[in-house]
C-alpha cells in the first residue's frame, strides 16, 4: 500500500492573540530568585517600524551563569547544576524586565572567548520566525571587541547590540526594524 505524502503546514505569523498564551509562570521574568547578591534589571520596549512600542511580544533569554557555564550534560568547564539561565517576558505593560546576574566569558566553537553576553529571541505579531540577538554590556569594550559574534557585524550597528547603564540594572530596546534596526542573527 502506498502512502501519500502530506505538504508541510505553512508559516504562519504569531497573531493578535499572542497575549493568551503568556500567563504561564508570571516568575518567568527571574534567572535568579529576588536578592539575588549581583543581579539587576534589564529592561527594553520592543518597538515596530514606527518607533512605537509593541505591547504584545514576547522576549525569551538564555544565558551562561556567572563563570561562564551552563546547567547540561555535555558542558565541557564544569556542569552549574542547579542554573536555570532562561529567562521570559512579555511587553504588556509597555516594556520587558528581566531579573539577572552578569553572565561569565563563553568559549566559541573554535575556542576564542565570547564576551559577557544574554541570547534573545523575539516573538510579535507579524513574525514568521522568531528573532534572535544578542545583549553586551558597557565597560566591557576590550572583550566586546575581541568578541567573534559582535566582531561579524558592521561597527556603525554594533551599538545596537549593547544595553545602556540604568538605575536598576541596564536598558535594552529593541527595534524590529527601521531606523536603528537592532542586529539579528539567521540561527
């Protein structure tokens, strides 16, 4: 008996109603627990071409713990049993807020060291794909530099892939596109 070959479902855009289905876990803004000794704040409106901020997407964030090291069982350095490292956020109040710590210096696939640096994927209406990029942190000028990722993208854009100093912690806005655009990497 033959079978016949069913076409892949297509692409389809996240949607207005993105908002439904956010209300897991409302602690899913804390890496790290409250009072955490080193942690902050990040926070960042997503804004559309228009410069107006999205109030329905959705920010999710992977990150090394403080020495650099993941809680998985090929970790190479030493396994951070224990380290959840993700992090998720919705935009329904106008911005995202993430509580966390610095994350440590990562190696590359050749072996070059990563600057401090916390994953991003972006969700929104109108998105086929997530999209994904990257926050540096100010100070770190030398690693962010020598860093392999940050040193693939043209210097102009570069700033869009570095938060700003804040009261709390740091700022990062993300523009999805326009003028400023922030950097996003086809993983």
């Amino acid at each position: 008996m033959m079978t016949e070959a069913l076409p892949s479902t297509p692409s389809q855009t996240v949607g207005p109603y993105l908002h439904i289905g956010l209300d897991w876990g409302r602690d899913g803004s804390l890496v790290v627990p409250e009072g955490t000794p080193g942690a902050f704040w990040i926070r960042g409106a997503v804004l559309d071409g228009a410069g107006q901020p999205m109030p329905d997407a959705l920010i999710e964030t992977w990150q090394a713990d403080p020495a650099g090291r993941f809680d998985h069982p090929h970790e190479m350095r030493g396994r951070a049993h224990g380290w959840k490292g993700f992090g998720r956020s919705d935009t329904r109040l106008g911005e995202f807020a993430i509580y966390t710590v610095l994350p440590g210096t990562v190696p590359a696939r050749d072996g070059r060291p990563q600057a401090p640096h916390i994953d991003v994927s972006v969700f929104a209406r109108g998105l086929l794909h997530r999209l994904v990029t990257r926050i540096y942190f100010p100070g770190n000028s030398r690693i962010n530099a020598a860093d392999p990722v940050i040193g693939s993208v043209p210097p102009p854009r570069r700033s869009t892939l570095v938060a700003q100093s804040a009261p709390d912690g740091y700022r990062f806005d993300i523009r999805v596109q326009g003028a400023d655009e922030t950097v996003f990497f086809d993983v």
